[in-house]
C-alpha cells in the first residue's frame, strides 16, 4: 500500500519524466477508474449469473433487469457488462500513477483516445436505453457517468500538463 500511496504523492514530480501533471490528475482518474471497474465487475457478474442478485429492478422507466437482459446487452455478440469491464480494465492500466509519470507522449493520445472509445459506447448504449429498450438501468447509468468524468478528468489533465523546465545550465 505504501508504494501506491508512494506513487500518489509524487504524482507533482512528473516533471522528472517530461511532463508537469497537476497534482489531482493521477489519483482522481485512478479512483474514477476503480469506481468504473468495481460497477463493471458487479454487471459482468450479473450478467453471467442470469442477474440472479440486481439490485435495481423497479419496472417503469428504472428497470436494469429490462436492460441488461434486452437484445441491446450484447454488442457484437459479446455481452456489455464484459465490455465495459475490459474497458475499465486498460483504463486502470492507463491511468496509474506510475504510467501518468512516464514521458512517453504517445501514451496522451493513446489514454485519450481509449476513453474517447468508451464514450462513444456510452453515447450508443444511452440511445439504446433511451430508444429501443425503453427503460433505464442505474448501474449502468452510474458506469456512463464514471465513464465520461474520467475522460473530462484525463482532457483537462492533459491538457493542464506543462512540459518540464529544463534544468537550469551552471
């Protein structure tokens, strides 16, 4: 644990690796990421227990168990609830605090461009939910909100990131 609480605390010395990130980039887009990660796996369990335990069914326009068995729960074939959760799992990846201090640029664009995926998802599952289901799941809801604060977070982080000074020369 330390060496996570390690990580976190030097988070404002990326400078070393290129790039000034502020301070909250690294520990906000990790918590974002585990928050999405830990409703993913909650689905994906669901999902593959028949959701023998959703805790969400309400019937009317709030109805997860209406979402997540519809046609609309697969994309592709393969089940959402796996999706996201693969998803959630790179996004975790992307955003350790070790991986934000490296100076690699391209992992900017990469980190981006994988949630800026994820939001396309997002976009397409809400019409679905919207427009062929007819209902609305709150887990789900709960992974499109995770889902685009963490790419709101990583844009503006990124965007905030100050090249390193250059050492001043003797």
């Amino acid at each position: 644990m330390s060496s996570l609480r390690d990580d976190l605390a030097a988070g404002h010395t990326a400078a070393a690796a290129g790039r000034a990130r502020p301070v909250w980039l690294a520990p906000v887009s990790l918590v974002l990421a585990l928050a999405g990660l830990a409703v993913s796996a909650y689905l994906t369990f669901e999902h593959f227990t028949a959701n023998a335990t959703l805790a969400c069914s309400i019937n009317g326009i709030v109805d997860c168990a209406k979402v997540t068995t519809s046609a609309w729960s697969t994309f592709l074939g393969v089940p959402v609830a796996l999706l996201g959760l693969v998803f959630f799992v790179v996004a975790l990846g992307l955003t350790l605090p070790r991986v934000w201090r490296r100076p690699e640029r391209w992992l900017d664009a990469v980190r981006l461009g994988w949630l800026t995926v994820g939001i396309g998802m997002v976009l397409y599952l809400v019409w679905a939910e919207l427009y062929r289901v007819h209902a609305i799941c709150l887990w789900c809801t709960a992974v499109h909100v995770v889902t685009f604060l963490l790419w709101i977070v990583v844009l503006f982080g990124q965007i905030l990131s100050a090249p390193a000074e250059e050492p001043l020369a003797d």
